[in-house]
C-alpha cells in the first residue's frame, strides 16, 4: 500500500510538473532576442536532419510529422531535460529521425540536472532503455554485430555528449566560485590591512598626545610667564608673545591631528576654533602677521575673486601658506618673502616665494624632509597638487593648487553633492604601496591577481576533484573511442565475409568466376578462419571461397556458412552447410 501510494502521487504529481514546466518555458525572462534567434535556427537544422534519417519514400507524412516533433521538442529540453531525453532515446529507435535530437537533449540534460543521483540515473534509463528497444526490434533475428552496433551508437550519442556537458558546466561553476572567493579574500585582506593602519594611527596619536602635548604645554606655560615679566623690554616682550601665540596654535593643530589620526578619516578641515577656521585669507593674514613681527618682511597679494573652498581644501591652503613661510624661516633666514592668493576659474593657487638669504645671514637649520611629502599627500586626497622648487634668482618657491567646493554645496540635506573638480588620482593609496624584491621588481602588498593561502587550498582541493572528474571523463572517451574503432573493424570484417541468403540464392553454377566474385565479399577476413573445419570435402581442383550467412541458424552453436567453389573459371559448386561457431 505505501508503495502503491506513493506512486498514486508522483502520477498525480506529474501534471503538475507538466504544467510548471511549461510556464518555465514562457517566462518573460526565458527568451532573449538572441537566444530565440539561436533555438529557431537549432530547430530548423535538427528538423532539416530529422528528415534526412528518416526513409521519405515510405511514408512522407510520417516523417514530416517527426520532423516537426523535433523542431517542438529542441526548446522544450530547457524546462524537461529528462524526458526529452528519455523520449528521443527510446523513440529513435522506431523512429530514426528522432535520433538527431540525442545529443541535443543528453548536451542540455547534463547541464540542467543538478544533482548527480538523478543524472546518473536519467543517463543509465535513456541507455539502457534505448539499446533494449533496439534488441527488441531486432528480434527474433538479432545478430551480435548489430546488437554491438547499437550500444556503440547509444553511447556515442547519449553518454560522451553528457559527461562533456556536465564536466563543462561544472568546470564553469568551479571557476565562477574560485572568482567569488579570490575576490572575498582580497576584500578580508583591504579589511584587516585597513584595522591594522587604524590601530597604528591611533597609537601614534596617543605617543603624540603623551610628549609632545606635554612639552608644548610646558612652552605655553613658561612663555605666558615671561611674557608679563616686568624686566623685559618692549621688543623682548613682543617676541615672547610670538612664541607663545605659536606654542598655543602648534598645541590646537596636535589636537586637531591627534583626533584626525583616532578617527582614521580623511582632513575634516579645520575646527571651529580661531586660526585657520575662520577661513583661508584670515588664517594666512595671522601667519604673515606673525613673520613680520619676527622681523622678517612678508608681502601678501591676492588675485581674483574669492571662491568657497571645501573645508579639506580650506585647510590645505592654510598648510601651504604656513610650510612655505616655515621653509623660508628655516632655510632663508632675513630673505624676502612673497606670499600670493590667485583665484583662478577652477582652483585656488597658494603660492610661498622667497628670495636667496642675505649675507652674513645665520646658517640654515637642519630639516628632516618630511613636509613637503605630506603636503604633497594632503593636497592628493582631495584632488589638488603642490610644485616646490628653487627660482631662477637663487630662492625657492612652493605652490598649491587646491580645487574649490563644488557648485551644488549649499544644495538641500540629503541631496546628492556634485563632484568637486580634481587634478590627480584620490583614490586611496593602499595597493600604491610597494614592497622592493631582491631583485628590484615592486610588486604591491595586496596582489589583486595572487592566489593566497586559503585560493590556493581550495584550488588544489578542488582540482583535485575535477582531475577525477576529467581522468573518468577522459577514460570514457578512450574506451567509447576504441569501441567505436573496434566496432568500425568488426563491420568492415562482417562486410568481407558475410552474404544474406538472397545473395547466395541469385548466384547460379556455370557462371563466370569473374562475374561471381565481384558480386560477392573477398572472405578477407579472420571471421572466415576455421570454416573448413568439419565442412564437406571440396572438388578436386577447385578454388572455394567460404562465407558466412547473415542468417542464423536452427542450434545458436552453429553457424550456416555458403561455399562456391570454382575451376576453370567457371563455378562449378555451391553448397550450403553449418559449422560450430
């Protein structure tokens, strides 16, 4: 009763699936223009071969009747792989032009079952069942050649087109994983490389913060107290406030950095503190103010019209301006300098120029080389430039080249901001990092196209199984390949030394040898060794040829061999007899 129950329900089920199936196949995703394009021309060429097997002279109906179930059935095997398969299969027995569709069906069958029970078992019934049907057709006069024949063919056609589409598909999906996954790694990798730069940033500031927040405020302290120091005279006092004002901004910008390194952001711009906050031309007016107060001659020019700038690029400007008039203090001490504002019509041009030192003037101090390179990073990621170098009249100039905030800035929360203008590359710098061979060749820290530990396990431990799967496919490619090789030589054995009974009955004694032996098999063939033995005695002098008959005989242990023997010649016999096979 279970049993009986459960198939109850598969057949009840079967409509169902039917139904399904067919809305699967008139989805509105199914069919591009290309692919019906594809299937249209696929269906005329499998029909055009469908009525080329089948016998038109017999019945021409029937054949157009099987061409067009072809043309039907090609895009149905994308929904029902498995009983297209079955039906063509078996079908083709009866009907050959059904057979053009074969390896259509098993290509599309391998590919579209998922999973390997059912192909399995969808394959061995398509084989079976077709190579059956063939034995059954060819009953009661079955002879082994045509019984090898047909499991050559079935196989050919049903089981290598398969395996080859289930192998590709698969290989297809390995690799497509593979990808997936290589990409998975490289993101986990940017992750971690990104925590660990996060973690260094955040114990350098916390060393900044440690010393030198400290010894900056001991500055301020101990200046603030000089400063009302009633011994010191006015120009002494002047210069004391200058240190202290400088001590202040410098402990202001180390909290600025320190919070910009614990963040780990890009420049948020400055706080909204004095200094630099107050914007650009402000903040640049109170670091020429301060040269000058160190006796050092400062003129500061403008040019254009004032621009908003981005908070980053606000305070980019600001660095410009004070490295320059830093650089100059250090390296030209007493030399003029010229610090000029140009707003251009894309970007802001911030530009430091000093002339050569003066005579006598004190030596320069000793420089660590490292401002101008986070200058020229500060200005990169948001899209500007800096050009530093030596003037024709002995100084050095530097300038910045700073794009200004876009034009949608003031635009409502929550609208989209337009893309300010760049100059260089933003992007982040992490894959620009190089790391030096010992050869010299640089080759970056995270290598988009290497195969890291984990790639490399999942490759070999998937390669693995594909080399099973290949070594079996090609296994079986090797063994179809020499059946159908031996098939070929056991036929062309079969044809030199077999005749149907007809061809024997139309021969006749008294004929040409000529005319007898180009009508009939050489007998070449080692199908004809030892048919002699237990046959009649010969004529004397007489040439035979000994043949075996397509017919089979009464007992399955003999075999009914055709002799025609000649002299003179003429044939002068022909006789009928069986040998055990």
């Amino acid at each position: 009763m279970k049993h009986g129950g459960s198939l109850a329900d598969e057949l009840l089920r079967a409509p169902r699936r039917l139904s399904e199936a067919f809305r699967r196949l008139f989805a509105p995703g199914m069919w591009s223009i290309g692919r019906i394009i594809g299937e249209a021309l696929l269906s005329l060429v499998l029909g055009l071969l469908a009525l080329t097997l089948e016998d038109t002279g017999a019945d021409a109906p029937r054949t157009i009747a099987v061409a067009v179930a072809v043309a039907l059935l090609c895009p149905l095997r994308r929904v029902l792989p498995t009983p297209v398969l079955l039906l063509t299969a078996v079908g083709g027995i009866v009907l050959p032009g059904l057979l053009a569709l074969v390896p259509v069906a098993a290509w599309s069958a391998g590919r579209r079952i998922a999973r390997h029970g059912r192909a399995t078992l969808a394959f061995a019934a398509a084989y079976v069942l077709s190579v059956a049907a063939s034995v059954i057709q060819d009953l009661p006069h079955l002879l082994i050649s045509s019984l090898i024949f047909s499991a050559l063919l079935m196989l050919s056609l049903i089981v290598v087109p398969g395996l080859i589409s289930r192998y590709s598909s698969q290989r297809r999906a390995l690799v497509e994983a593979l990808r997936d996954y290589s990409a998975q790694l490289l993101r986990e990798r940017e992750m971690v490389a990104g925590q660990a730069r996060l973690r260094e940033r955040q114990r350098i500031a916390q060393d900044m913060h440690d010393s030198l927040g400290h010894q900056l405020a001991l500055i301020s302290v101990h200046t603030g107290a000089l400063e009302v120091d009633s011994e010191l005279t006015g120009r002494q006092r002047e210069a004391v406030g200058v240190l202290r004002e400088a001590s202040v901004t410098a402990m202001r910008e180390l909290r600025e950095v320190v919070g910009l390194l614990r963040d780990g952001t890009q420049d948020p711009g400055p706080p909204e503190e004095a200094g630099p906050a107050a914007g650009v031309v402000d903040g640049i007016e109170d670091l020429a103010r301060s040269s000058r107060a160190a006796g050092t001659r400062v003129e500061l020019r403008r040019a254009g019209e004032p621009r908003p700038l981005s908070p980053a690029a606000d305070h980019a400007a600001y660095r410009v301006a004070q490295e320059g008039l830093t650089n100059a203090h250090k390296h030209a001490p007493g030399a003029p300098i010229e610090l000029a504002l140009h707003y251009d019509a894309d970007s802001l041009v911030v530009e430091v120029v000093n002339g050569p030192p003066p005579a006598g003037a004190g030596r320069a101090a000793v420089s660590g080389g490292q401002g101008l390179t986070g200058l020229g990073e500060r200005t990169r990621l948001i899209g500007g430039m800096v050009h530093a170098g030596p003037t024709a009249e002995g100084g050095f100039r530097l300038a910045g080249v700073l794009p200004y905030a876009p034009a949608g800035a003031d635009a409502p929360a929550g609208a989209p901001a337009p893309e300010p203008t760049t100059f260089v590359d933003r992007a982040d710098d992490l894959r620009r990092q190089r790391r030096t061979g010992s050869h010299g060749d640089s080759d970056p820290v995270i290598e988009g196209h290497a195969l890291h530990k984990e790639l490399a396990e999942a490759v070999n431990r998937n390669g693995r199984r594909g080399g099973w799967a290949l070594g079996c496919g090609l296994t079986a490619l090797i063994v179809v390949g020499g059946l159908v090789f031996g098939g070929i030589k056991l036929f062309q054995h079969a044809e030199r030394s077999m005749i149907d009974p007809k061809e024997y009955d139309e021969v006749t004694v008294g004929q040409s040898e000529r005319a007898v032996r180009d009508r009939l098999p050489d007998g070449k063939s080692f199908l004809t060794q030892g048919l002699d033995k237990g046959a009649p005695p010969k004529p004397a002098g007489t040439d035979c040829l000994s043949l075996m008959s397509t017919a089979d005989a009464k007992d399955s242990a003999h075999d009914i061999v055709y002799r025609f023997c000649f002299k003179g010649g003429r044939l002068v016999e022909k006789k009928t007899f069986e040998v055990k096979s």
